[in-house]
C-alpha cells in the first residue's frame, strides 16, 4: 500500500533542509556541463581572501524548476513566492517498484486535504549514493497525468529524489 505522511499541526519550529552538497560527485543531467569549483584568489598567495569561481548549470544538484522551464509564458524563478517553496510538506514514499508516477499512484496516497506542497522519497534517493555521478535514467518521475492532477489539487510545490520531475524520454 502507499502511505503519506504530513507534519503535526501547529507552527514549524525548525526548517529542515533536504537540499545535497554541491561538489564534482553529482549525478548531472546528459550534456551538462556538471559542476566546477576552482580557486580563483588564495590567501596563500599573498591576496586578502579567497575567492572561487563557480561553474554549473541550473539543473546542478537541488534545485528549483519555475514554470518558464516548461512554459514559454510562465512564471520565473524570481516571480514564485518563497511562501510556495517553504513550509510543511507532505512526505510520502512512493514503492520502488512504481518508476512511473501516475494519477491513480496519487489518489492511492490519500493526501489530507488542504496539502499544497508534497515531496516524494522514491527509489531515485538510493541512487546518490549508490551510482554517485553515475546519470541514471530509468528513474521514478510523475507522469503527465500526474503533474495534472498535482495541479487540479491546488499542489504549489513539488519535490523530487533526483534530477527531473519528468522522466527521461
């Protein structure tokens, strides 16, 4: 069976951060440059600080696709509420056999009502550490019809174990 799980009522008293280090182990996206990090300025050498050059694609790591990634007319990164990135999720595990998110996968979870950011703990949070920056592209994504019933729900935010919310092909 599926199984959700939303936070206790009342207020938040500590965020919790799901985000991944930055470093050259990434998976990254095909054709990505993937990430750099590389001294630019050493105190070392004699200058007053360290300064580092960083080079990465958007897609580096956890990261935020705002509308405009799929829609030629939609909201950018700048233009989304941080009210809509932050607050309490419900977080639910999707079986590992299910890499194909879908519809009926999310009327099965019975998400509480009122839910407007989910995030989904799928068979892709093994892949960090088991294929390091191995790209895996038989990953669990949602569906078409899943990212529209995410919308027909009021859901604001979504989270996902890996690199796309979408799968591959």
């Amino acid at each position: 069976t599926l199984r959700s799980t939303a936070g206790t009522s009342g207020l938040m008293s500590e965020l919790i951060d799901i985000s991944v280090a930055l470093d050259e182990k990434l998976p990254v996206w095909p054709g990505s440059p993937g990430f750099e990090l590389q001294p630019l300025q050493e105190r070392k050498n004699g200058a007053g600080a360290r300064v580092s050059g960083l080079k990465c694609d958007v897609h580096t790591g956890t990261h935020i696709d705002a509308p405009f990634h799929f829609i030629p007319d939609g909201a950018t990164v700048e233009q989304i509420s941080l009210e809509a990135t932050v607050g309490r999720a419900a977080v639910v595990r999707i079986p590992d056999s299910i890499t194909n998110i879908t519809a009926n996968t999310l009327d099965e979870l019975g998400l509480p009502k009122g839910v407007t950011r989910v995030l989904f703990r799928t068979k892709n949070s093994d892949f960090w550490a088991e294929h390091g920056s191995v790209f895996q592209p038989e990953y669990a994504a949602l569906s078409p019809g899943a990212a529209k019933w995410i919308v027909e729900h009021d859901i604001r935010c979504v989270g996902v174990d890996y690199l796309s919310v979408q799968n591959y092909e």
